[in-house]
C-alpha cells in the first residue's frame, strides 16, 4: 500500500460523507441530534457529511455508536 494521494483522499472522504448522510437520513435522525447524542458540534456534523472536514477515530467511533452501524460499513461500500 502506497501513500494515498489527494484526490483518492477527496474520493474515500466523499463516500464516507455519503454514507454518514445516508445512514442519518435513513434513520429519520436530524444533523443536531445526531450531534447531541454523538457530542459532538452540529456544524461540525455538517461539515463531516459535506466531506470538508477530517474526523477523528473517537469523533467516527461515536458517529457508528449512535447510527448504530459498524466502523467497517462505513468505509466500505
């Protein structure tokens, strides 16, 4: 495995992006609670799912907790 250049990078972010909306909007959750129950800033949620920003493994970890899916579905397709 070789080091991963930006646009992979912009592509794997993106469809980790999708699947977080995906998996929120299927389970009727809103961006704000999905943050309160995360604990995590609902403007960072957004930013999350419009794939700017990089989150942290505790911040993805805390994510599947509550959308109740697995580490490995998310980065999966």
């Amino acid at each position: 495995y070789g080091l991963m250049n930006k646009r992979d990078y912009q592509v794997v972010l993106g469809a980790f992006a999708s699947k977080i909306k995906g998996r929120r909007s299927f389970l009727g959750i809103s961006q704000e609670e999905l943050a309160l129950k995360a604990d995590i800033d609902r403007t960072f949620i957004s930013k999350i799912e419009r794939g700017i920003a990089n989150p942290s493994l505790k911040t993805i970890y805390e994510i599947a907790l509550v959308l109740d899916i697995s580490l490995s579905d998310l980065f999966h397709d």
